[in-house]
C-alpha cells in the first residue's frame, strides 16, 4: 500500500504506508521536510497538508480541534488537513496529497 506526496519543490514521492500509522508518521519516516514539532497532539499545525481533492470525501471530517489547530497554520484551503490527524487503513492506499508551505 502507498500514499502519495508532493513535496514543496513539486516532486511526487510513492510512500509505502502501514495501516493504523498517522499519514504524518508516515511522511516524517520517509525523510520528506515535515516538521511535526508536538509529535501528533493536533498541538502546532506543522504537519499541515492539502489532501487531493478527489480524495476529500474519502477521509474522515476534520474535528474542532483540528479546525481550531489549522486556525494557526498558514494558507489555510478548504483542502487542509493535519496529517497527525490522519490514520492509514486500506482505504486510503493510494492517498494524495501535497505538503504545505512551512
């Protein structure tokens, strides 16, 4: 299973993911440049992507603390999403997505 990730240069990298990982644990033990700095508490908003719009309605809804997390993340879209927040299932393989500006 994979998910995809567009990183900040436009790159697109195939990820392997393992069901029940955050999408953010995921993309941080690829390598790929997401800072993650509370380690998931949905606490700082530096895990902050822009899922695939095709892929919108496949995802749980955002919850208010996620709302209220991306309240202080920069160029914030209706797309936005904190990949803490995220589980993998089976699903979600071939998840899209795009790594927001820092």
């Amino acid at each position: 299973m994979q998910i995809y990730v567009i990183d900040r240069e436009g790159s697109e990298h195939a990820l392997e993911a393992i069901p029940g990982w955050r999408i953010m644990e995921i993309i941080r033990d690829s390598g790929l440049p997401i800072t993650a700095e509370c380690g998931g508490a949905c606490a700082c908003a530096t895990c902050h992507i822009y899922v695939d719009p095709e892929w919108w309605d496949k995802l749980e809804p955002r919850n208010e603390e996620e709302n209220n997390t991306l309240d202080l993340a920069f160029d914030v879209s209706e797309y936005s999403r904190l990949s803490c927040q995220i589980l993998f299932n089976e699903n979600l393989d071939g998840l899209k997505m795009t790594l927001a500006p820092e």
